[in-house]
C-alpha cells in the first residue's frame, strides 16, 4: 500500500464553505475567482507542432551573404549567408484533481460543483504557463523552458547577433528590485511562436479518469480524479520581433512610461508595428500610467477600440494587453 498522504483534496470543510446557512434550501455558492489574473500571452500565442520529439530545432541568420559586381567573361566568388542554429525544449506541466466522490454526490449539482474545482486547476495551469513563456529559466529549474525576459534580459545584446540592429532591451532608467517591463512582440512562424510536440494534440489536455480507489496511510477513499496535462515551449527564430522596455518604476514621476520609448520600440520591430500580430503587454501598474495618458484627448497616439470582445486601449493602432503575469517586482536589467 502507498503512504501519500491525502493532500490537495476538497474537504468537509471546503463544502461547508461553499454553502449559506442563511439559506434554508442551502444552495450553492459558487467561490470567487479572486485568484483569477489576466493571461492574455497564453491566448494569443500562435502553437505549431515541434519538428522534433520534445524540443523545436531551428536556426536563425545573423548576417546576409554579399553579392559582387562582374564584368562579362569575368569570376564571381560566391558568398554564403551565416546562421546560427538552436534548440527550444517542450515542458511538460501536469496536475491531477482528485474529490471526494461522497462529497460529490450530495452537491445539488454535482457535475457542476466538481467542474468548478477542476477550472481552478484550469487557472492554476494557465497562469503557470504564462509565468513560464514570461520568466521561465533553465538555469534555475532545467524541466521548464526559457521565457521572453530570460532571454532579453541584456541592455547591450543585439537581436541575432546583428551588429547593424538596434538592441532590442532599452533601459526606461529605473534601478532596484522594484522596476516592470513592457514586451511588445510581433507573433507568427519565422518569428514568434508557441511549440507543442508533433505527435501530440496542442493545448492543454483534460481527461476525465472517473471513479478511483485511492490508497494512503490511513487507509482507502473512493474518489474522482481529473488528469490535466499541457506540453508547450518557445520558439523565437527572429530576436527582432521581441522589443522589451525594462527598469520602469511603477510609482512615483521619474524613470516611469515614457510613450517616445515605446515608439522606438515598435520601429524596431521587423515591420515597425505594421504587421497585425504585433501586441503590447504591460503589467499593471504600467496599464494604469499608459491608460492615464489615454485619457487625454489630444493624445492621437491612443484610440480604444473591440479586441477579442474586449474593449482595449491602441497605442498607434497595436492593442496593449493587460498581462497581470508580468511582474512589477523585476531586478533592473543591465
């Protein structure tokens, strides 16, 4: 017999909980989301099978051959373009929600009370993967992937390797461990994307594994189990599609947004923001001091209009998104 002990289940007094004694028919409460956050990176990112099992192989120029002039009857040397070839790996995150079966038979409705508890794993699983394609880190913890700050996380690297290209990380001049960033990202295949292994459907997977014994210590229990699994990595094959603002200050009046910043950023990109993918995601604190700037009516840089269902704030025609996994709490990049 196994000796887990039985943690991660609903208890008694989670249903209690969940339940009004002011009520005398005690109907269902359902909990406040209050742990919920805006991932708008998850949503968005474009997901393409691997071209390999568990890992993406790729290889991106750094700098373009360059072709002669000739006379007729006269040689040409020819020229070969360099490129620099990389591999992102695919992690795998994965969780179970298991119930007491007893406690879910006596729901008034029960299949929607144990939906309610699988969708908190559903959040949990989301904002995990965000904080991975944002901050994910090899170095620190090897089963992950590198995120996007990782790997833009230098104020004098240029993107490829181009010497010719402006760097893509600027400083907004803030210092400290208490600065956030903006990441302006322009999204497709030859740019940015999201990997899932070739064989595998992409997305996060959910099974229902229905009724099971499980065994502890203390003895069995029958409960229902749900297995959640999503396999995902991070394929940047063009560096310059990826801008980051870092060391902002979320408070005070110095060092913060600076809207002649985010411009460069853009005309940076590949096509300067004229590609409909490109996105701006912003913490925050920061969403409050662009949104600020917004108001104002003679700004004709901002506009407001439906993305996605959601009425969201333009800069110069790109929609900025509220990305809450993005942290104001970053050490200044150097």
């Amino acid at each position: 017999m196994t000796t887990n002990a039985l943690v991660g289940y609903n208890t008694l007094m989670d249903v209690v909980n969940q339940y009004t004694s002011l009520d005398g028919q005690g109907s269902y409460i359902a909990a406040a989301k209050t742990l919920s956050r805006k991932c708008p990176l998850v949503a968005i990112l474009p997901m393409i099978p691997s071209n390999n099992i568990m890992s993406n192989i790729g290889s991106r120029d750094s700098y373009l051959p360059s072709p002669g002039f000739r006379r007729f009857n006269e040689p040409v040397t020819p020229t070969a373009s360099h490129t620099i070839p990389f591999t992102d790996p695919i992690c795998i995150v994965e969780d179970y929600s298991e119930v007491d079966k007893a406690l879910w038979a006596i729901q008034n409705d029960p299949n929607k009370w144990r939906e309610g508890k699988d969708q908190r794993k559903v959040e949990a699983m989301t904002q995990k993967a965000e904080s991975a394609l944002w901050y994910g880190n090899l170095a620190t913890d090897s089963r992950g992937i590198n995120g996007m700050c990782t790997r833009f996380n230098s104020l004098t690297r240029r993107p490829n390797g181009d010497s010719t290209w402006p760097y893509h990380v600027v400083s907004a001049g803030g210092s400290g461990g208490d600065t956030a960033s903006i990441m302006v990202v322009q999204f497709g295949e030859g740019k940015v994307v999201g990997t899932y292994p070739k064989n595998l459907p992409g997305g996060l997977q959910i099974e229902d594994l229905g009724e099971v014994t499980k065994e502890s210590a203390s003895g069995l229990m029958q409960v229902l189990r749900t297995h959640f699994v999503w396999n995902f990595g991070l394929t940047i094959e063009d560096e310059r599609c990826v801008q980051r603002i870092a060391n902002i200050e979320v408070s005070g009046t110095t060092n913060i947004f600076d809207e002649d910043q985010l411009i460069v950023a853009i005309n940076n990109l590949p096509d300067s923001g004229q590609d409909p993918s490109t996105t701006i995601f912003v913490s925050r604190g920061i969403k409050n001091q662009l949104d600020i700037r917004a108001k104002d009516k003679n700004n004709v840089r901002y506009e407001a209009s439906e993305v996605w269902g959601m009425n969201v704030t333009k800069f110069r025609g790109i929609p900025v998104m509220l990305a809450e996994k993005l942290l104001e709490t970053e050490t200044a990049v150097a």
